[in-house]
C-alpha cells in the first residue's frame, strides 16, 4: 500500500521479519514478483542462530516466549552494557529493550525488573522516569483536589449562616448533599 500510494524517487529496498517459517502466509501470489525479486529480503528470525548481534538479539526477545524473556533480557543487557561506550546509545538500546520487556511481561514484579537492570539504570531509563513524573504529577492533582474540598468543606458554615440550604449548598460548592450535611452536623 505504502510504494502504491508514495511517489518514490529514491531506489528502495525492504525487509521482511518472521519469527519462522510457518508465520510467512501463503497467499502472498498478489505480490509474488516483488516478494521474490532481488528488492526485498526475508529473514526468519529462528534460523539465525549464529549471528550474535544485538539487533538480532532484540528481535528475537519480541518474539521469544515469556518464560525464556527475562534470562534473555537480563542477558542482552549485559552485552549491552559491555559492548557500548556510548552512554546515549547505551541507554537508548536499554530503554528499547526495558520498552519490549515491560509490554511482554506485563505481570512483572518491580523486583525482577530491578534484578535485570541496577537500580541506578532503573533510575535513569524513559520509562521509570515517566512513571515518576506521572506519579509526582497524580500526588500534585490528589493534593489540590484534597485543598479544593478543604477549602469548599470549610466555607460551608458561613454558607449556612448567610441562610442557605443544604441543597443550595451542595449545589453552588459542587458538593454531593451527604457531604454538605456531615459538615453541618459536625459544626
């Protein structure tokens, strides 16, 4: 659809990933000559066991089954972090393979993820990073709700003092009626 609908000027080339073989569709007969010309190139990621590359190696921990993804992440990791110098590319592959860890294990524990990455790592990658800010952002929100309510909980006596009804009340403060009347009775 993509070479269909774009004008290309540029020479092009495509790459086809399966896990296997028995995944690749049979009824491929509407793009047979593009699949098999010298343009596209198909890879089974299970018949590439002697590349080493952690690329490949990222590929594989999409597809691999859960049981066998932490010891494969725990692993890449660790080629990770020996092969790249780089601290930017380091914790950019890092954040990719925390990224396919945390969709493909969606039930793992905190723990186990701090056993596959040291903490100080778990500190610095997007996702905890997010996750912290949108908890400090949830604790932000929590407390100006609780300060609105605060502050709407404790006008509620000169409300009721100026003449006001529960109902009245309630509805000019936005508040559910049993609320209203709690704080009445308490006062």
């Amino acid at each position: 659809m993509y070479l269909h609908q774009t004008k290309l000027s540029n020479n092009w080339q495509g790459v086809v990933i399966y896990p296997n073989r028995k995944v690749e569709t049979s009824n491929t007969s509407r793009y047979q000559e593009l699949l098999n010309s010298d343009r596209v190139k198909r890879f089974y990621l299970n018949e590439l066991d002697n590349i080493e590359s952690i690329g490949l190696k990222t590929l594989k921990l999409i597809i691999s089954p859960q049981k066998e993804a932490i010891e494969q992440g725990k692993g890449l990791i660790q080629q990770v972090k020996q092969e790249f110098n780089d601290t930017k590319q380091q914790e950019n592959i890092l954040q990719l393979i925390e990224t396919i860890l945390v969709y493909k294990l969606p039930l793992i524990s905190r723990q186990e993820i701090e056993k596959m990455f040291s903490l100080s790592d778990l500190r610095e990658t997007k996702v905890y990073q997010e996750a912290l800010e949108e908890g400090i952002e949830q604790g932000r929100q929590e407390g100006r709700e609780e300060g609105e309510l605060a502050a709407k909980i404790s006008s509620i006596p000169r409300l009721v003092a100026l003449g006001l009804s529960v109902e009245q009340i309630a509805q000019a403060l936005d508040l559910d009626i049993e609320q209203v009347r709690k704080s009445v009775k308490s006062n």
